[in-house]
C-alpha cells in the first residue's frame, strides 16, 4: 500500500504530532509538579508557623557549666575511652571480661581509672593504670585486687604505694585468663 500524501505533507503531520506529544509530556511533568508541591505545602507552613512562634515566646536561655558537669562530662569522656578500648575484650572469652569487671569493680572510691591493658593466655596480664588521692588508696585498691582468687599475682611499684598526695599508679594482675 502506497502513501497517499506528499512528503512535504507528511513532515508536516510528523511535526503537528510530535509538538502536540511534547505538549502532553510538559502538562503532564507540570501536573505532577503541582500536585508534589500541593503535598508538601502544609507541612513547609507548620514547621514555618512553629518556628515563628517558638521564636517567639520561648527566650534563649543558656547555662553556665557547672565544675559537676565539667566533671561528668570528664568521667563520660573517660568510660567512652574505657568502652572503646574494651570492645576487643568484650568479644573475647568470658573469662577475660570476667577478670576485667572484677579488677574494674573493687576499685575504691576516689580511684579514676585512666586504662586498661590486657594480654590473653595462660600467663595472661592485665596492666590498670590511673590516678589515685595518695598510696592509703592504692593499697587498699591492691588488697581487694589480691582476695581475687582469679589474679595469681597483683602487684604495684612501691613508689606508688609511698606516695602522701594524688598522683598517677600502674598496677599489674596475672592470672589465667
């Protein structure tokens, strides 16, 4: 079957159709343009009107830190560390994590724990550094280590345990874990 129109006439009809199907194709982009903003409308005019209006009737007020905070923001600072540096532990037997909560639960008051270090074995170690208010505390922090049964030994260097004012200790556990 032939084509009965010319084929001027017919670039002519392909250019009619193909305008008329990008004319479709734009009124149906700006259709769903509109009805995507019409959706979003009302929650871009609540989150307007309350920020009007916090701004408002709420005053900006800030607090001075207090030397607690500063304290508690310090002592978070150091468990996070603590966390960190455990995560390897955690994963690990639970002999080992046992020993460490054991070590890190008779600590005394006024202790502050500043790391752990830990090597897994039969000889295993378990170096606890940290700061203490004098060698009274040490001691006493030695003494709960060693009624332990799980550490074979506990030891300290003497100079930590001679020591009148705050300072830093290291203290040594081995044991099988």
């Amino acid at each position: 079957m032939a084509n009965v129109l010319p084929a001027g006439a017919q670039k002519e009809m392909w250019r009619f159709y193909r305008a008329r199907f990008l004319f479709v194709a734009a009124l149906a982009l700006l259709a769903s343009a509109a009805v995507t903003l019409l959706a979003l409308l009302p929650a871009y005019v609540v989150l307007r009107i309350e920020e009007k209006t916090l701004s408002e009737n709420v005053p900006l007020v800030t607090l001075p830190a207090s030397v607690q905070d500063k304290s508690d923001r310090a002592n978070i600072s150091r468990a996070q560390a603590l966390v960190v540096r455990l995560s390897p532990v955690a994963s690990s037997t639970t002999a080992s994590l046992d020993a460490l909560n054991a070590a890190i639960g008779v600590r005394p008051s006024g202790i502050v724990l500043q790391s752990l270090s830990y090597t897994a074995g039969q000889q295993g170690t378990i170096v606890i550094s940290g700061e203490a208010p004098g060698g009274a505390a040490i001691n006493a922090y030695r003494i709960a280590l060693s009624a332990d049964t799980r550490f074979k030994t506990v030891s300290v260097p003497i100079s930590d345990l001679a020591r009148t004012q705050r300072g830093r200790f290291t203290i040594t556990l081995t044991g099988a874990f």
